[in-house]
C-alpha cells in the first residue's frame, strides 16, 4: 500500500509494520517531545528536585521492604556456610605434568 489511499491515509502500512493508531500515536510523542526540547533547562529544575525526592524515597522503602522479607540483613561478617574447594582442589601442579 501507499501513504496516500484513495481519499485519504492508508489505515495499514505492511512494508513498515505499523497501524494508524501506532503512527498517530508516535506523531504525538514527537510533537510533545519536541516542544519539550525548548524548555530551558534550568526551568526544569524543581521538577528534578521533586523527582529525586520521590525516588529517593522509593529506593529507601523497597529497601526497607527487602530487608523486612528477609528476617534482616543477617550475618555478614561471619558466612555460615562452608566453601568448597571445587575445581582447585583437583588441579595438578604444573611439576607433577612433566
């Protein structure tokens, strides 16, 4: 199909994998997008304020939620489970090969 359909835009583009609601959905995002661009930045900034805020709390509660799911934070220092040696303990010294 075509761009142009007779008496309009085509409702399918098959070459480009899109419908009408994807296109006009996308055409919106650019046209908000680009408005966007022309805000200066230092406009923006109580909005980053507000924004780091609200994220700062959310990292401290799903901390706060991980930790509580957990029973804690548990025994750091000391591990309470023996490592085994795995592969290293099979290894030959390079003197026992020759």
């Amino acid at each position: 199909m075509t761009w142009l359909a007779e008496g309009g835009v085509a409702h399918d583009y098959h070459s480009a994998h899109i419908t009408t609601k994807d296109f006009i959905g996308t055409m919106i995002y650019f046209v908000i997008f680009t408005s966007l661009m022309f805000v200066k930045p230092h406009k923006l900034q109580p909005f980053f304020v507000v924004s780091f805020v609200g994220v700062s709390i959310t990292i401290l509660g799903m901390f706060i939620w991980a930790m509580a799911v957990n029973g804690g934070v548990g025994d750091v220092v000391a591990p309470t489970a023996e490592l085994s040696t795995g592969y290293a303990g099979q290894c030959r010294s390079p003197k026992s090969i020759y």
